[in-house]
C-alpha cells in the first residue's frame, strides 16, 4: 500500500480538500484493499439502521 497526499487547500476548505489516501501497489492489494473496503460500508449502513430504530 502507498500513503499519498492528495488535495489543495484554501483557508475555508482546508479540512474537506486535502487529507490522505491509501493506494494499492499490486492486484492483491487492490482484492484485499476492496473487500476491506466493502466490509466498512456494510458495517456502517448497518450502524445507520440500528442508530435509526433506536431514534424512533
């Protein structure tokens, strides 16, 4: 994996435009990278369901 800076920035946006991303270097990275990333985004539209019922 590769830790890239990425962004530019102005005194009103700073925080939103500039930041860090993690970049596979191979094809197995790139597999794992994305099924790491599809387990953290099921895991938070279900974090968002439970948080909803528990609001009603």
């Amino acid at each position: 994996m590769v830790l890239s800076r990425f962004g530019e920035t102005s005194t009103s946006c700073a925080s939103r435009r500039q930041g860090w991303r993690v970049a596979p270097t191979s094809a197995e990275e790139l597999e794992t990278f994305c099924q790491l990333r599809v387990a953290q985004e099921r895991s938070a539209r279900r974090a968002s369901r439970l948080g909803s019922l528990h609001q009603e």
